[in-house]
C-alpha cells in the first residue's frame, strides 16, 4: 500500500533532508580544522610512510605518540582516506599502520575507526 504525501510534507521533509546535508558537511569541516593540526604534526612521518626510510625519525615517533594521547581520533583520518584528501598527500594505508609499532607507540585498535 504507497501513501500519498502532500505537497507541503514533501517540501518539508526535502528542506529536512538539506538541513541534515549541511549539518553533516559543517561536522566534517570541524573535523578536518579539529584533527588538522594534528595531522601536519606527523609530517615527519612521511619519509617512513612513503617507504623511502627504513625507520622513522624520532620527531615522528615524539609526534605519533602525542597525538594518540592528545586526538587519536584524528589518526582515523589518516586510514579512512581524510587526510589525504586534506592535505593533498596520499598516504600509504600499509605504511601508516606499521608506523606505530615502528615507534613503540599503542595506538587504539582500527576498529574504532569508522573506515573500511
């Protein structure tokens, strides 16, 4: 059996659905201002995450583990794609996930991240 809307529910319920847009897209804008800082911090990481040193520097492992304790949400960002998207750099998924044991570094499980 389909209902019949009125027309006045159907512009109601479109002006809803580009509220919950908008609010989601200024959720992810806070985020990406939220974690940004976080992010350039690991810049030093990036030799070790393009596989171009075998090890990574000791400011990176400094940065990483300040990071986990101060936003490691943001790290989420990192494996589900946002970073790069953010900065323009493309980060090697593998690389980044092995950052932490290279450091020494307990980071929380992927699994709380949101990301596939």
């Amino acid at each position: 059996m389909m209902m019949a809307f009125s027309k006045e529910s159907q512009t109601a319920a479109a002006m809803l659905l580009v509220v919950v847009l908008l609010l989601a897209a200024e959720a992810a804008a806070a985020d990406e201002k939220a974690c940004m800082s976080s992010i350039v911090s690991l810049m030093p990481c990036l030799p070790y995450t393009e596989n171009k040193a075998p090890e990574p520097s000791a400011p990176c492992c400094r940065n990483l583990a300040q990071v986990v304790q101060s936003q490691p949400i943001c790290l989420c960002a990192v494996l589900d794609g946002e970073a790069s998207q953010w900065m323009g750099i493309p980060v090697n998924v593998s690389r980044a996930l092995a950052l932490p044991p290279a450091c020494s570094v307990q980071t929380p499980p992927t699994s709380e991240c949101n990301c596939t």
